[in-house]
C-alpha cells in the first residue's frame, strides 16, 4: 500500500513537473506578452518575467517593443513643378498597445511600410522640388503626421520621419550647375562693378585736389619717377602731363619780367637836349622774336628746373 502511495506522489510529482515547464514563459524586459486562450484576449498584457500560462489552452505571443527602424523604397514621382524625382526616406517607430498591434492589423510593420511608401508619394506631389531639397524639415513633419494618422489605430506610434535622398535626373543636374555658375558670375560682375565705381569716385576726388593744387600733380610725377627707377631699368619712358609743362613755361616768363632793364647813357655837361625825333606813322613796328625754347630736353633738366622753381 505503502508503495502505491510513493508511486503515486512520485507520479503527481512529475505529472508537475511538466506542467510547469509547459506553462513557464519568460516575457524579455523589450517585450509584451499578449495570450489567447481558445483563441480569446485573456486578461492584461503580461509584463516582463516569469509568467505561467494553460499548457495546450493558451497561446502566449510576444511584441517587441522597442523603435523599429525602417527603410521606405525609393518612391519615383513628378513634383508640383512638373520635375521628376526620386525619393527615399526612414520611418522610426514603435509598438505602444502590444494588445492592438496583435489583434487589428495583421502584419503592423508591413502596415507601416506601405502606408509610409504611400504618403511619400503625395507629399512628392504636392511639394516644388526647391522644398524637397531645402525644406525638409517642414516636409517631414507632414509625412510624419500622414503616418501617424492611420498608426496610431493599429498600437503604433510613429517616432519620427526622415527623407534621407532626393535623386534628380542627370539633365536637371546639369541646368542646376549652370544656373548656380550664372548666379555666381553675375554676383561677381556687380562686385566688379561696385568696385570700380568706388575707384573712379576717390580719382575724381584726387582729380579735383590735383587742380587745386597744379604742384601736387609734379610732386605725384617724381614719386612715379622715384617707383619705377627703384626696379633699376635701363631704360624708362615717362610721358609729361601738359600741366607740368606749362608750370615750367610759367616758371620762365616770371623770370624774363624780373631782369632789370639797361640804364641810359650819360650826356657832357652844357651840351642841349637833343630834340627826340617824333616816330614814324607809317614806320614799321618792330615785333619782338618769341622766346626760344629748347628743342630736346631730358627728364633730368626737367626735374631739375622744377625743383629750383
């Protein structure tokens, strides 16, 4: 009797054993444990750890639950501004109702993926090619919102939206090379431009202080002269201003009316004046040669006489 008894705990005490091993389950920290007993919702989610469930009754399924990361194809369109483009993006994701995410939609990260490809698509339509290559930011936030819209539904929240490429054709690429290469030439004409108007002003400025002072202009001339005989040329060609000439020619006539004039011979003591002849009407007048001016004169005469002016 007594055997029987031991035989029968014994086999009570496996027939435990292994109904614990069927029913033991371990929900990772990451993870939710959602069970169907015949195929119903049962109770909560259950929590990370150690849980048990009905061996041959329930059927635990467990939801990751931590962002997914997924890439959206490329999608091709045609642009508001009738340019056609290539667009690829990334979806960030995650399960927030591990119950929802199981029980309405088959397959959630599929779900995603296509609901993403298909707004990428309308955003591609309804954005000018400028936007999708500037301003992304704007652009993925309503992609985002598109997203989000019909997830949440399904236990999933959208994290975030990227558009990681936008693809051109090769023609458009080149029409956008030229038009930046335009762009940066008609910047650097009006830099030209603006710069020489600034230049031609301070000599206009320098023109008028020249006139003002006629020396000035001499002075200018002999620190040229001084420049270019610093590169020890052998030899240097310097055309004169009309102006300096006609300081020198200055320089001269002031000299000619300062000479004293020639003092009148002494008369003998008792002797009359002689009467003055009256001077002939109809004689000639005697016309005074002009000046005689030097045929060639070097460089060094002509800073020379200037200096002693």
């Amino acid at each position: 009797m007594v055997e029987e008894l031991l035989g029968a705990a014994a086999g009570v005490a496996a027939a435990g054993v292994v109904y614990v091993a069927a029913a033991a389950r371990v929900v990772k920290q990451y993870e939710r444990g959602v069970v169907l007993r015949l195929g119903r919702l049962a109770g909560d989610v259950r929590t990370p750890g150690f849980t048990m469930i009905v061996p041959f009754v329930d059927r635990l399924h467990k939801v990751n639950m931590q962002i997914v990361t997924l890439p959206v194809p490329g999608q091709e369109g045609i642009t508001r501004d009738n340019v056609t483009v290539r667009v690829d993006a990334v979806v960030y994701f995650k399960v927030v109702d591990a119950a929802s995410a199981l029980i309405t939609v088959e397959d959630y990260k599929y779900a995603v993926s296509q609901m993403a490809q298909t707004s990428l698509r309308s955003i591609i339509g309804k954005s000018d090619l400028d936007d999708l290559l500037s301003n992304r930011e704007k652009l993925n936030q309503g992609l985002e919102l598109m997203i989000d819209s019909p997830a949440i539904g399904w236990g999933v929240q959208v994290d975030r939206v990227e558009i990681k490429d936008v693809s051109l054709p090769e023609s458009m690429k080149r029409s956008m090379a030229r038009q930046a290469e335009a762009d940066r030439e008609r910047r650097a004409r009006i830099i030209n431009a603006d710069a020489e108007l600034q230049a031609s002003r301070k000599l206009a400025d320098a023109a008028r202080q020249m006139a003002e002072t006629p020396s000035a202009l001499q002075l200018r001339l002999l620190q040229t002269v001084m420049a270019v005989a610093a590169e020890k040329n052998s030899t240097l060609v310097l055309p004169i201003p009309v102006e300096l000439l006609r300081f020198l020619e200055r320089g001269e006539d002031h000299g000619e009316r300062q000479a004293p004039a020639p003092a009148p011979a002494a008369r003998p003591a008792g002797d009359p004046p002689e009467a003055e002849d009256p001077p002939a009407e109809d004689a000639p007048k005697a016309v005074e040669p002009p000046p005689e001016r030097p045929v060639e004169r070097t460089i060094d005469d002509i800073i020379g006489d200037a200096q002693g002016k």
